[in-house]
C-alpha cells in the first residue's frame, strides 16, 4: 500500500469516524435525555405516593417505604446518566482528536512523499542531459568542427547538431563553441542566430573551461537565456576533446540548451493532488538558494525567493504563520547525479 493511499484511507477514516461519532453521541444523548425524562416522572410518582400514603396514616406505611425506595433507585438512575454523558462525551471528543491527528499526520506524510515525487522526477530528467551532452561532445562532426572550424566544418556542424534536434524535443538548441568563447556552430541557425557570439560571461561556459576530462559536465541555475530570445533554460556543458576522447586535448565546449519552462511546468502540474487539494495547494521547485524555479499557480518563477524553513532536514513538513501546511524534500539525486542541491515543495491551505 502506497503512502498516498494510507494517506486518502486516514482522511476518508477522519470523515467517516467523524460523522459516525458525531451520529452517536447524538444518538445516545437523546436516549440519555429520554430517560433522565423517565426519572423525573418516577420522581414525581414517587413524591405523589409519599404524600398518599401519608395521608392513609399506619394503613399507607408499606406503601410509603415503598415509594422512597422508587424515590432513591430514579435519583440513582439520574445519577448513571449524567456520568455516562460525560463519559460518552469525553470518549467522543478523544476518538475525534485522535483520528484528526492520524489524519493529519497522514496529510503531512503524503505531501512530502508528492514533493520527493516532483523533486525526483526532474532529477531523473536532467540526469539523461547529463549524459545527452557528454555524447554528443563525442559526435565526430562536433569534434573535426571544433579541431578546425572552416566553414564546411561549422555547415556540417550545424547540420549534425540539428538532426540531433530533430529527435529531441527538450531542447531549445545546442552549441557548439570554441576554446576562446565564440559559439561556431548550433542545431537552429535558422531561429537563433548566434554563430560568433561571445559566450565567456555565461556562467555554464566558466563551470565548463574548469573541466579536467571528457567524463565530467558543467550545469548553470536555471535562468533566461538572451541568446534563446529570453527562454527559460537549464544548460548542461561538457569540453569536446580531441579524437572524442575522455583524455584527450580540449578543443572547445559543447552547450544543450534544455527548454525548461514547459518541461518543468508538466512536472508540478501532474502531481497527483485531487481535485479540492488542486484548488488550495501550490507546487514547487527551489534551487539551492530557494528561489522558485518552478510553479504550479505560475508565479514567482525566477524572482520569488520562497521562505523555507528546514532546519537542516532534508525532508519535512510544518505550518506556517498563515496556517498553510509546507511540506518539502531535498534532491535525492538519480544513479550518478547528485543533484543541485533543488527541493520539492508542497504548499497547502487548511480545508
């Protein structure tokens, strides 16, 4: 049984206990009621039968210790309801916390499970880019390019990397790019013009000038590329190197492009909240300085910088000062990506 479902179980347990509990204390008051009902009447006949048998002098003395003793068993009867109301009440009242905090705690518990969800979903993703570029960075026309970019070189090129294109729809473009920082060649010159554009201040081309082989990469935050009309990009870079190979001599850089605003929209709009979570919750993907990244609602993306508190816990849940339940769980990576440090993030109204 999943978590999710344990979860769905408690709260439709939290409903049915309530409205059974609910149902029976009702039920069981009215019957209390009816019978404290029943008690005063007996008391009544009783104090009719004192006065009766009063009156009939030595005649009646039977019948009046008979009466006192109806008198004390319906002020004992008085006596066992009171007590069980407030028992029965108590015992509901407990039993109703009770499954509202198992409840609760299994909302808690689900709304982390669905942030690792989201959180692992795109870290499995960029894991594949990873190793996207470091191939292609091996494709022999990228390599004979950068080796000696003539002009037949950077046609071919360009033609390579955009057959490339053809059977990935992730990316935006990929570019390839010299030693010294000038893109030379990319897979849609025909929608980016960026041949001989100067790359050195990106930050994913300085994290690719530090790389020591062909088996590494380089990745920058997710931000607006100006070369890509202003696209929102992740941008994973590896060195193209001689002869392809790993230890080879560098002899430029190989940059995809990843086209991650409506990849990352998918990721935390198909999480499975039902539908009056859907209306109250917002999903979300930090980065490593928790600035929103992703978002379900659509706002925020790249310039909220959303006020997680985790106390150094990789996963976890608390309330907020708006009485919103905020559920999180860090990156944990997928086969030989460790991630970048990015949480998943769940946002909930109170019902």
């Amino acid at each position: 049984m999943t978590q999710a479902t344990k979860s769905y179980q408690a709260t439709g347990l939290n409903a049915v206990v309530g409205a059974s509990t609910a149902s029976l204390k009702a039920s069981t008051l009215s019957s209390l009621s009816g019978i404290n009902t029943i008690t005063q009447r007996m008391r009544l006949l009783a104090l009719n039968a004192l006065i009766e048998a009063s009156h009939a002098g030595v005649h009646g003395a039977g019948f009046s210790v008979v009466a006192q003793e109806v008198r004390n068993v319906s002020g004992e009867i008085e006596q066992l309801a009171t007590a069980l109301a407030t028992n029965l009440g108590s015992g509901v009242d407990t039993l109703t916390e009770a499954v509202g905090r198992l409840a609760a705690e299994a909302r808690s518990e689900r709304c982390v499970d669905l942030a690792l969800n989201a959180i692992e979903i795109i870290d499995r993703n960029l894991y594949e880019r990873t190793c996207d570029v470091r191939w292609w960075a091996t494709d022999a026309a990228v390599v004979d390019c950068a080796a000696d970019p003539t002009e037949d070189a950077r046609a071919h090129a360009s033609h390579r990397l955009g057959v490339i294109l053809s059977s990935y729809t992730v990316y935006l473009d990929l570019w390839l790019c010299s030693l010294d920082g000038r893109v030379i060649a990319n897979g849609r010159p025909d929608r980016f013009h960026v041949r001989d554009r100067d790359v050195r201040a990106e930050p994913w081309f300085e994290r690719a000038r530090r790389l020591a082989s062909g088996d590494e990469f380089a990745v920058a935050d997710v931000g607006r590329c100006a070369g890509l009309n202003g696209a929102q990009t992740a941008t994973y870079a590896a060195s193209v190197r001689e002869n392809g190979e790993a230890s080879g001599r560098p002899l430029g850089y190989l940059a995809i492009h990843f086209d991650w605003e409506p990849q990352a929209r998918a990721v935390v709009e198909g999480v499975r909240l039902a539908a009056d979570e859907r209306t109250r919750s917002r999903v979300l993907l930090l980065d490593a300085e928790n600035r929103v990244i992703a978002c379900s609602k659509g706002k925020g993306i790249l310039s909220e910088r959303y006020p997680l508190r985790t106390d150094g816990a990789a996963q976890g849940t608390y309330v907020d000062a708006g009485g919103r339940l905020v559920a999180f769980h860090a990156t944990p990576g997928y086969e030989t990506y460790r991630g970048l440090g990015w949480r998943g993030v769940i946002e909930q109204e109170p019902n």
